[in-house]
C-alpha cells in the first residue's frame, strides 16, 4: 500500500504529516579515538544499541549539552542498523550516525518511538549504501506518517502495550529456551570428551580406560595460517575469506560477500595455506576459538586471523571438529590468548592443546552419539526460532494496525 491508499484509510481526525514537521533530530557527535578513555561517561555507538555485549568508549571531557543523553530519551540509530531505541541506561553520550529524537509538543514520545518501528522498513527502502545503509536527514524527515490527535496517541500507546506485554513474555521464555539449549550443547560436548557418551562408568576426573592426552600437533600433519602478507584483490577469481565471513552461530563460512583474489596469486601459496577438504579452519583473532570443518571440495584461501588445521589419519576430522569446539579446549584458548583489544590465540598455543585422546574407533562412536543428541537439539532450536519469528511478526502485525488507526 503507497502512501496515499494509507492515506485515504486513515481515521478523519487523524493527519498525514513529516518526520520533520513533529520533532527535532540531533545528530550525535563524530568522536575520535584520542577522546575514547576507560572511565567517564559512556559514548553511546550503533553497537551499544543492538548489542547489550557490546563494550563502550568512555570520556571525562564535557561537550555541548544537545550530545548528551539521558534515561529515557529516545534514539534512532540512522546507519548500518536502523532502528528506533528508548534509551534505558546511564547518563551518556551520543556517538554519530545516531539521532537523539526531541518530540514537538502535542507528540507522545512512545507513539513516536512504536511509529520509527513500524515504519523502519519503509526508511531501509529510501536509505543509501551496500555495505554499510543510511537514510540521508533529508529523506528521514521527508517520510509521511500518521498523526492522531496526542489523547489518541496516547491511547494507541497503552493498547500496543497491552497486547505487547503478553508476547513479550512468550519472547523472553522462548529466549531463556535458546540459552537452556545452549548450555545443554556445551554440556553434550563436556560429556563427550569426558568419555561419558561412550562409556558405562566413568569416574568424575578421570578418564576411561585407554584415554590419555595428546597435544594437537601430534594428531596433525601441519598447524599454520594464512597469507600474512595484503592479498592483490581481483574482480573474479578464488574467493579470499576473512573472520567476518565466518557465522560463529553455525560454524560455516558465507561465501557471499567475500572478496576474490586471481588464479595467479592462489597459484603461488604454499598447499599448508590453501584448505582442503578434511581441514579444519580455527580463528585466531578477534572472535578466536571458533572452529569450522571443511566438509566440501572448494578452492578459496584466508586471511591471517584464521588458522589451518589439517589432522592425521589417526584423528577423525568431524571428531576433531568437536574437540575443538569443546569447553574444554575453549578454556585453553581463552587461558592463552594474548592482546588486549583484539585478544590473539597463537599457532604455537593452539599445537600445544591437550586433546582427550581415544582410539579411531572410538572418535567415530562419539560423533555418532553427539551428533544424534545436537539433532535433536537443533529441532528444538528451529522451533524456538520459528515461534520468535511468529512473535516477531505478530507485533508487526499489531503496529500497522496501530498505525492505521484500526487498534483502538
């Protein structure tokens, strides 16, 4: 439906104003790194936002009261994410690229807060870029919306609130089933190295009879890394990934947005920098433990960040593959990594791992007993995110209702 079909439906009392004609838009402000402290004042950046993990830049400094930001201000995130937030924490300030949102008078915050969400999708469309979106001010503040009356805004606020209390407790339980399915993955993999799956009797802190530990560069042929030197880059050729085409969720890597490098150059690397099939590729820095079992053959090459491991005939790659991804190898990564803003995860760290070894025969018994554990585990996951979905949709369903004047 254009904008002039909602238009005609609205309710009579209700107008069809801008963006701009209802409130005032303050830009954050473009801080620079030599501002960014460890105390002080949060900065409130895109990923502050989307991200409750995500860490902030602090500043002692004062700047002009129009970046500053107080709890329950309303913020609306104008690149790379979209998105409208009610500010919930501390007193901050307002990073670039974000708006601190002033309603004129006779215009409810929340009404303008749930409208931003309802109509984010219509803002993607009119936005600019390919890698990283925005929607210039111009067109924000260009974009129709409807505007009832402030006891009627008011009014659609408490009825999208009603009906959103309700679904929001069905979303958090169905959240708090992600994290139990979570915890219950981590527990499978401590088990299955523990000898527990494959095993009657296992005595807590030990292991079954004909375990022992091994380090990881005595079950593999080579431990190395990628290219350390920029690659040439090239219109076509052999994809070039790098850790941001890794889906740490899934443990597979998006070939969609790499970049590519010619023939020529994949020509020169060593074979211990090209991955095969049967290798098992292991980030290093940044996101570092994550491990990802190269099950196809496909010619592409890494950068640095990632590591290469290529196991021995006596290591089963899909066992290995959970090794890695096992709590207990993670502890030791995360016990010897090294840097401070980007922790690193040495090759020479990651050959020393001590790995629960068991025979070959044994590796194939476990990987059959986790992975028909995880299937189940991950039914239970896509139904989950099936019903999140469901949720999500259904509250969309409700603001364009709202919006339409059809809610109350």
């Amino acid at each position: 439906m254009d904008k002039e079909q909602r238009k005609n439906q609205l309710p009579a009392d209700w107008k069809w104003e801008r963006l701009g004609d209802i409130a005032n838009y303050l830009n954050g402000r473009a801080f620079k790194p030599t501002e960014w402290e460890l105390i002080g004042k949060p900065i409130i950046r895109i990923q502050n936002l989307n991200n409750p993990d995500a860490k902030y830049n602090y500043t002692r400094n004062e700047f002009e009261k129009k970046y500053e930001v107080k709890k329950g201000d309303l913020l609306f995130a104008w690149s790379a994410s979209l998105g409208a937030y009610i500010w919930k924490g501390e007193d901050a300030w307002l990073n670039q690229h974000i708006f601190k949102v002033v309603p004129n008078e006779g215009v409810d915050k929340l009404y303008l807060y749930y409208l931003l969400e309802e109509i984010v999708h219509v803002l993607y469309t009119q936005a600019h870029g390919s890698g990283m979106v925005h929607v210039t001010k111009g067109k924000f503040e260009g974009t129709h919306i409807p505007l009832p009356s402030l006891s009627i805004q008011q009014a659609v606020v408490s009825k999208i609130e009603e009906l959103f209390s309700e679904l929001d407790k069905g979303i958090e339980s169905l959240r708090a089933a992600q994290q139990q399915l979570k915890v219950y993955r981590q527990s499978i993999l401590k088990w299955a190295f523990e000898g527990k799956l494959t095993n009657d009797r296992v005595e807590e802190g030990s292991v079954p009879n004909g375990w022992r530990k091994l380090s990881l560069k005595e079950l593999t042929i080579v431990i190395s890394d990628g290219d350390h030197q920029p690659p040439p880059k090239s219109k076509s050729g052999i994809p070039f990934i790098t850790i941001s085409n890794v889906d740490k969720h899934s443990n597979k890597i998006n070939f969609s947005e790499t970049f590519f490098v010619s023939n020529e150059y994949y020509e020169t690397l060593k074979e211990h920098r090209k991955p095969a099939k049967g290798d098992i590729l292991y980030t290093v820095t940044g996101s570092f433990g994550i491990p990802i079992l190269i099950d196809y053959d496909k010619e592409f090459c890494f950068q640095r960040h990632i590591g290469l491991i290529r196991p021995k005939d006596s290591a089963n790659q899909k066992w290995l593959y959970y090794v890695l991804q096992s709590p207990e190898i993670w502890d030791q990564a995360k016990a010897t990594a090294t840097g401070t803003a980007q922790k690193t995860v040495s090759l020479n760290s990651i050959r020393n791992f001590q790995v629960p070894f068991c025979s070959i025969e044994e590796q194939y018994r476990i990987v059959q007993a986790i992975e028909s554990r995880l299937s189940v585990a991950d039914k239970l996951e896509e139904t989950i995110t099936q019903s999140l979905q469901q949720a999500e949709s259904l509250k969309q369903s409700i603001l364009k209702k709202a919006f339409e004047g059809k809610l109350i």
